[in-house]
C-alpha cells in the first residue's frame, strides 16, 4: 500500500515538475519499479534534474540482483532519471565518510580515510588484488579507528575513467565467505525477515 501511495507523489511531483532525491536501498527501489511497470506507470523525473542514490546493498534479496548496468537502465526506463543520475554509494556507521559511485562506476573513498585490504592471514595485499576492506578512521572519536569488515572488494589507487584524485573502489562489493552479518544494513535486514514471517 505505501509503494502505491509513493508511485502517487512522485507522479503528481513529476506533474508539477519538481525536483526528486530519492535515497533506499536497491531493492527497495527494484521492487517499486515492479509495481510501476504492473501499473504502466512511466515517470520523466529527469527533466527536473532528479536523482536516486542506493546504498546498502541487496541483503535478502541478493538472488534478485541485478547489473548495475541493468538497474541504472530501469531507472532511466522507469523514472526517467539518466544514468547520470543514478549513483550508489558504500559506507557503514563505523566508517565517517562515504564512498560515492563517480559516472563510471568507481566508488570514491573520502581521502581522511585510509583504506586496505587484507588477505586471509590479515596481511594488506597491494592495489588491484581483491580481499577484506579495512580501514583506519582519524575521524571516529567513540571508538577505535581501525576496522576490519566482512566485504570482499579490490582498492584501486586512482579511478582509472574520471581522473578524480584519491583510493577507489572497483567493481561489485560482496560479503567475504563465512563473513559475520553484522552493521546497522544487516538489523535492517533482520527486522525485515522479522516483518515477513
């Protein structure tokens, strides 16, 4: 019922011609395009210079994952927001800055956090070899700077596409096998099994 009510405002906001940020979860945004296309509803929210921003990850629903390629068309076939204008973004409670998906692809690190990535023995690996994300935080003041995730990812030193200085983030972002489920994505995802049962 409230994905019929959102379709609702954003099409008398596309009417109207107003500007939409829009910030959820992949899948949230997946499954309210499923419902649009149930209901032959096609927005063109680009006109307005709208935007949609994911970040989280697909959590329960990684068998519904899609491309990133794919999914950024379905926004544009959807919403008629443009490539880019769709950007995901990668970032935890523990970590004080976000990284953010420039247009090609490469999610840009804040540069006061250094990142690694460590092999299986906890070792840092170089740049381009794929392992554990980890990361010192000179900004955290509660608690330790330094983090040790559970996802797999491979650090480039510079985003070989924009030019744009500072470490990215290449390719797709997963769970490290055997990886605790821990953050505040993962009590989302558990009060969302909670929900459905």
């Amino acid at each position: 019922k409230g994905q019929f009510k959102l379709i609702k405002l954003l099409q008398e906001m596309d009417r109207n011609g107003k500007q939409v940020y829009m910030l959820s979860f992949p899948f949230q945004i997946y499954d309210l395009m499923e419902k649009m296309e149930k209901e032959g509803v096609y927005l063109n929210l680009g006109e307005s210079n709208s935007v949609i921003l994911t970040g989280g990850g697909w959590k329960i629903h990684e068998n519904r994952k899609v491309s990133v390629e794919e999914f950024s068309n379905k926004i544009e076939e959807f919403f008629g927001i443009p490539a880019a204008n769709y950007r995901d973004l990668y970032g935890m409670s523990e970590m004080n800055g976000l990284a953010l998906d420039c247009e090609h692809r490469y999610k840009h690190l804040s540069p006061w956090i250094y990142p690694m990535v460590l092999d299986e023995n906890d070792e840092m690996v170089g740049y381009g070899e794929e392992g554990r994300f980890a990361f010192l935080d000179p900004a955290a003041n509660s608690y330790p700077g330094f983090i040790v995730t559970g996802d797999k990812v491979r650090l480039l030193e510079r985003c070989p596409e924009c030019g744009r200085e500072g470490i990215v983030v290449e390719g797709e972002i997963s769970r490290m096998v055997g990886a605790e489920a821990k953050g505040c994505g993962n009590l989302m995802r558990d009060l969302m099994v909670e929900e459905m049962r």
